[in-house]
C-alpha cells in the first residue's frame, strides 16, 4: 500500500505530465475526424507501434534562410523580375522583415565583463518552419521552369516554397496552451504518422529558440507495469535542414529518442502520461495547413508581393508527375487533389475538409504498413514485424469515452523569430526490462548534392553524435533506403536499456 501511494503522489504532482487535460482530447478528436472523416483513436492496444511514409514522402532537407543571411532574397529576386516588372517589392519586404525583429543582446568586453547592450537579429531567426511546412506538403522540385524569360531552378523554388509558408496558419496539435505530456505526444504519433503516414511539424526544444523540423517515422516498444501504467521507450525520426538550399537537397536524418510512462483508463484508454529523466522532450507538434495570400486571413503577416498561386505553379510545372499523383496530404488546394486512392492502405485524408465526409478510405497496399496484430499480453511487447495487414481490417474508429465536445477554431502560426504563443493503481513488477524495442536505422539517400548558384554558406549544426541512446539525437550510415518497401525496414532499429 505505501508503494501505490508514492506512484499515486507522483503521478498527480509530476510537473511535466500527469493527466491530459479534456480540452486537448477534444481537440484532437476535432482536428483529425475535420482532416480524416474517422475517429482518433485513444486505446492504447489498438494504436500502431511503429509507422513512416513511403520512401518517396520522406522530406528533402532545406535551407532555413536565416535573417542574417538576407532570408529569401535570392528567390525573390527572380519573382520580382517575372511577375513584378523588375520592382523589387517582394524583396523589399523581405529585407524589412529580415531585420525587424532584433532583440537585445549583451555587449561582450574583455575578460568576459559586460558592456550594456546592443540590438541585433538573433541568429537562429529565419525560415525554418517555412521550409519544414513546404517539405511536409510538397514534393521536392526536380526540374527548371522558365516564366515571362525568368528561369527558375529547383533550388529558387524551394525558396519560394519556404517563403510562402513562413507566417501561414497552422493547426497546432500539442505544445502550444499546455505543456506537451506523453499521453497526447504518443497519441498524435500513433494516429497522424502510425494510422495515416502523414508527416508533421516538430519544435524541437524547449525554450526561447524555435528550431522546426518535419518528422516522418516511429518506432516504439512497450512493457505494462500494471492494467493502468504502461512504459514507453519510442524513437522519432526527423530531418534536419541543410547548409544551403541545393538543386537537389540531401535527406539529413535524425532521431529523437523519448521514455515515458503512459496512465491508462478501465477501458484502455490514454489519459496522460509522465516522462522518465533520460527522455528527450520537444516544445511542440503542429500541422501545416494550405498556404494562404500574405496579409490576408490565415497568412496576416505573409510577404503580399509574392502571390501563393504563382508560386505553386511553378512549383506543379517543377515537381515529378508521378509523386504528385500520389502526394496525399490534409487540406490540399483543389489542384492537387487526388482521386485515384486504389492503392492506399493507409487512412486517406478528406481531399476536401469542407465538404461532407465519406466513410473513411482504407485500400490494398502497394507497401508494407506496420500495422500491429491484436495484442493479447503486452507485458513485453517486441516491435512489429513489418508486414501487410491481414484480412481483419486494422482499427480506425474507436472513440475515447471522455472526447463528445468541440473546440474553438485553430490558431494563426507563429514564426521562427517569436516565441510561441489521472490515475494509479497498484504498480506490476517495475523490474522487468523493456527488450527488443524497435528502433530506426538512418542515413542520408542523396549523394553529393549541386550547389545552387545561390547557396548560402552558413553552417548548420551537425554535430557528431554518438550511438542510439535515449534523450539524445542519433544518426547511422547502416541503411540506405531505395524503394517504398526498404522505407519501411528503415524506421526499423534495436536499442537496449
């Protein structure tokens, strides 16, 4: 009884979990039964344990453009030289918004003493959640396009793309209003990358500096300490921008490895979580939406020079055919819709959120997908073989108990430059190790990659790393994927306690 009581005291004053707050369950039911047309699922053994996209979905690595740098400007150039008559109104505003954000630092003399203070762009302010929004919804351009006598090569498209997207709303799923807790961070993984391979956003650490990257694939393993605690040890897989923007971007893969300890209900379901000492712990999770007019609603502070429907055809005349047909993502403009979802097997996004939704969309595979058998014991559960799924169709629509609200409409995005805006029962053998966890084996797929003529040299952090511990950033040579099918091997890798 004295140990049930010590669990119970720190799952109800642990400061970084403890219980999803109510307001959270129902958004997540929101959010994804707007995107998807079907439930989001909150029982912890219906929920997949590993999931990625398809080889060709994996994001390119991007410039971030920093302020310091001049941000797009080099892009813009070419803009306003094919649609704004050679006024360089769309550089103009960039090279305003590049430097009007300066913040205070201290003025450094010598022997380390302090001088007052000076005002200065910070330097990580820049564009890195304009390019992780673009990689996210977009396929990599792989071609020149000539517009009224203006070439642009892939690399100047892929900095228009990061700028269209440096102010535009997005749906921020966790992160934002309250402190970003296991329960909820599982949950968004299982459902947007494990039910549908649908890529997110990602804030990576807490604190003043944001640093967005886009994450494609999990793989997690599991241990039941008792009917309503369940231990976690998941790595997420991210990609990390490059030192310049490249005619044919590298793919600079990361992982992020968290331990956590999930609080389930009698029926199942998550209801909150807490992270052990030896987890990573990221700021937020969010969802990039349908790119919007600068200065108008959804883009208030986007450059009003640069018109987003240019941009993305220049970007369709640029991209391979054969990827866009099969690009699915939630809340597409209507040009890049897809109809042909035969050989889907993952969930299929509504290709319009606005209308009303049609059962959900569940086909064949043209790819292995990791979903998970039913589980009968999880007192130790492996990784998942990666397998098709089985005739049993996998689970889609089990609705928590407690989510029957809505909530209120998503809030506008914030930038790279600002800050943004339970239960315990008597405890199982806490001793038994988590074995065979799965883990993911990373490498770049690129060789070499072409400069652009315009690529900025400003170094990024890649610094070494060491091998796959938990709550440090992990990078492998041992897997180069070079199909769909060897993807899904890829998110595969082992890691012990």
């Amino acid at each position: 009884m004295a140990t049930s009581a010590i669990v119970f005291l720190m799952v109800m004053t642990n400061g970084v979990g403890a219980t999803t707050p109510k307001s959270v369950i129902e958004k997540q039911n929101q959010v994804f039964e707007k995107y998807w047309g079907t439930k989001f699922v909150w029982k912890f053994d219906d929920l997949p344990t590993t999931g990625t996209v398809p080889n060709f979905r994996v994001p390119y690595s991007g410039h971030i453009y920093t302020d310091r740098s001049g941000g797009t400007v080099d892009s813009l150039r070419k803009y306003d030289q094919a649609f704004n008559g050679g006024r360089m109104l769309a550089v103009g505003f960039e090279q305003w918004d590049t430097t009007a954000f300066k913040k205070p630092v201290p003025r450094r003399g010598p022997f380390g003493m302090t001088w007052g203070t000076k005002m200065e762009t910070p330097g990580w302010h820049g564009h890195c959640n304009g390019w992780t929004s673009a990689a996210i919804r977009h396929a990599e351009p792989k071609t020149n396009v000539r517009v009224n006598g203006v070439t642009f090569t892939p690399a100047d498209i892929k900095g228009l793309l990061a700028e269209i997207y440096m102010y535009n709303e997005n749906e921020h799923l966790a992160g934002v209003d309250t402190t970003l807790e296991p329960g909820h961070f599982h949950a968004i993984l299982a459902n947007w990358l494990g039910r549908g391979a649908h890529p997110l956003g990602m804030e990576a650490e807490p604190g003043p500096e944001k640093w967005n990257y886009p994450i494609y694939a999990f793989s997690s393993s599991s241990a039941k300490r008792s009917d309503r605690r369940v231990e976690v040890k998941l790595n997420l897989a991210y990609i990390k921008d490059s030192n310049g923007e490249y005619q044919v971007s590298p793919r600079i893969r990361r992982v992020k490895s968290f331990h956590y300890d999930l609080y389930l209900n009698t029926a199942g379901e998550i209801i909150g979580g807490s992270w052990h000492n030896d987890s990573a712990i990221i700021d937020m999770l969010w969802l990039p939406l349908r790119p919007k007019q600068g200065r108008q609603k959804g883009n208030e502070s986007g450059n009003p020079y640069v018109d987003v429907n240019k941009v993305l055809a220049i970007w369709r005349q640029s991209a391979s055919p054969e990827e866009r047909e099969k690009w699915l993502i939630v809340d597409p403009p209507k040009e890049d819709r897809i109809d042909n979802v035969a050989d889907v097997q993952t969930l299929v996004p509504l290709q319009d959120p606005d209308a009303p939704p049609p059962a959900p969309s569940v086909a064949t595979a043209p790819w292995p997908r990791p979903w998970p058998a039913p589980i009968v014991d999880r007192s130790v559960h492996p990784a998942t073989p990666l397998t098709a799924p089985s005739a049993t169709p996998a689970p889609t629509a089990a609705a928590p108990a407690e989510a029957d609200a809505t909530v209120a409409a998503p809030s506008a995005a914030g930038g790279n430059r600002t800050a943004d805006e339970t239960a315990a029962t008597e405890p199982a053998d806490d001793t038994a190790p988590l074995t065979n966890a799965a883990e993911i084996h990373l490498t770049d797929t690129a060789t070499e990659p072409e400069s652009a003529e315009t690529a900025s040299e400003t170094p990024s952090d890649e610094d070494e790393l060491n091998g796959p511990e938990m709550g440090v950033e992990t990078e492998s040579d041992d897997c180069a994927p070079a199909s769909d099918a060897s993807s899904e091997a890829c998110a595969e890798e082992m890691f012990d306690d």
